[in-house]
C-alpha cells in the first residue's frame, strides 16, 4: 500500500486488509512524505497488528518508484496493490492466491469482466497472451489493485518503469512476454472514485498516450517477444490504429490543439 495525503480513506483500505479471510499476508505501508495525518492513521494500526509495517521516506519519490520501494520490503511469493483510497473484498487475497497457485507458470493474474464464452480463469502462454491482448480484447491494462504479481516475475523484468500513468500497463505487457497470464474473476478489490485520486490528471494529458505507443511497440521490436515476425506486425499496426483513434476522439471532443499534437507524433 503505497500513501501520498490518504487521511481520508486509508483507515478503511487497511481494515478491509485486516478482514481477509487468508490470513497469511502482509501490509507493506510506503508513505511517500504525506503532509497530513496519513502515516499517524497507518501507525495506529501497526501497533495492533504485526502483520502490518509502516515505513516513510525520506524525500518524495512518485507513484511507481514507491511502488518498487514497497515491493523491495516484500517477503512474499506474490505482490498486490492496494491503494491507499481503495479497498479489497474480504475474499480478494484468497481466491487471487488459489488461482495462482494453480498455475505455477503464470506471471501474473489479471481480474477481468464476464467473459460468457469461458469460464475463469483462463491461462495463457506468452503467444497467447500477447495476440489475446492485441487482436481480441486489450486486457493487459488493468489498474495494479486488480492485478496479483508473481515476485519472482516482477523481479525477473525489473519491477515498475518511472513513466507515470503508463507504467502498470507497461509492466503487465513486459512480465507477459516472458510468462504465461491468467484471467481471473473479476471484483477482488474496489476503486473508489474521488477527485483527488491519479485517474482525474492521467486523462486530461497528452503524454501518457504517447509514451504508451512508443514503449509498447519498442516492447513489441524486442528479439525475444514471443510473437512471430508477421503476428508482430500486426499487432504493431494495431497498436498504431489504436493510437489513431484516440486522435479522432479528441477531435469529436474539439480538443482540436491536443488532436494535432498527436497526429504530429503520429
């Protein structure tokens, strides 16, 4: 659990930890140099539970990076965020761990909506994953609370990027060129929707988006992405389509400035 200035909801996102029915966890509390009562609010709880562990840094180190910083306190086989303004069904931390330990291959495992032709979870190779994510349905773009992470495979690839917004996508499409991704049921955690949380500034900039095209074909270029060299193209071309269409929504939008800055990367 990663905090920046979470008075207001991290007491409850702790609490629903507090009540999961597997009760071999551990709470990972990384405050990024709150200003407010955030790290007083953690430390109560700490002092209840000793599963749970408050650490502070020393100066402010963003989103991602802190997420690293948690995830080099872990003792744990698996990782999964729970934001401080969210919270995770009392069952989330069991069932996510069951399914995982079903599939000892698997990198990571990813909740998703209904799925009315299969029923989760469903496992997939790289390969699979790769042209189930490029030519079906874009599913390696889940939030990091939705999404349960082999330790041994973030450590492999290198643990989260520092590009903001974009690096969870980025980390999931990295550990699933090297391992296998599972499809699990969906509505493990909550997200709380509020106006100070990270969604509210991701959507209104232009960056992001292109950052996400340029890192993802760059991932796509690499030697050892398990697609072939005509799978890669299209998915490449995909990915081009995809960025085209977020161009033309802007510009239904009249956000005519931010459409011409993508057409020119584009």
């Amino acid at each position: 659990m990663t905090a920046y200035n979470r008075e207001k909801y991290i007491g409850e996102a702790i609490e629903s930890v507090i009540v999961s029915t597997y009760p071999n966890w551990e709470l990972i509390i990384v405050d990024d140099v709150s200003s407010d009562n955030t790290v007083a609010i953690a430390k109560k709880y700490e002092a209840i539970d000793s599963r749970i562990k408050v650490y502070t840094n020393l100066r402010n180190l963003g989103d991602y990076p802190n997420r690293n910083k948690a995830a080099s306190y872990a003792k744990g086989v698996y990782l999964n965020y729970v934001d401080a303004d969210d919270m995770i069904y009392p069952f989330g931390i069991q069932q996510m761990v069951y399914y995982m330990q079903q599939y000892p291959e698997a990198g990571i495992g990813i909740c998703r909506s209904y799925n009315p032709k299969k029923m989760y979870p469903i496992v997939y190779n790289n390969s699979e994953a790769l042209k189930e994510h490029f030519f079906n349905k874009p599913f390696l773009n889940n939030a990091p609370g939705s999404v349960i992470i082999r330790k041994e495979a973030y450590e492999f690839v290198g643990g989260f990027t520092e590009n903001r917004h974009i690096s969870d996508s980025l980390l999931w499409l990295r550990i699933a060129t090297k391992y296998s991704v599972l499809k699990l049921p969906r509505e493990m955690n909550w997200s709380r929707q509020h106006e100070d949380q990270e969604l509210k500034y991701r959507i209104h900039k232009i960056s992001p988006i292109m950052e996400l095209k340029d890192l993802t074909l760059k991932t796509l270029d690499q030697k050892d992405c398990p697609l072939t060299p005509t799978e890669k193209e299209r998915a490449i071309a995909r990915v081009k389509k995809q960025y085209f269409r977020q161009i033309l929504s802007r510009v239904k939008r009249l956000k005519l400035k931010k459409a011409y800055e993508l057409y020119k990367r584009y």
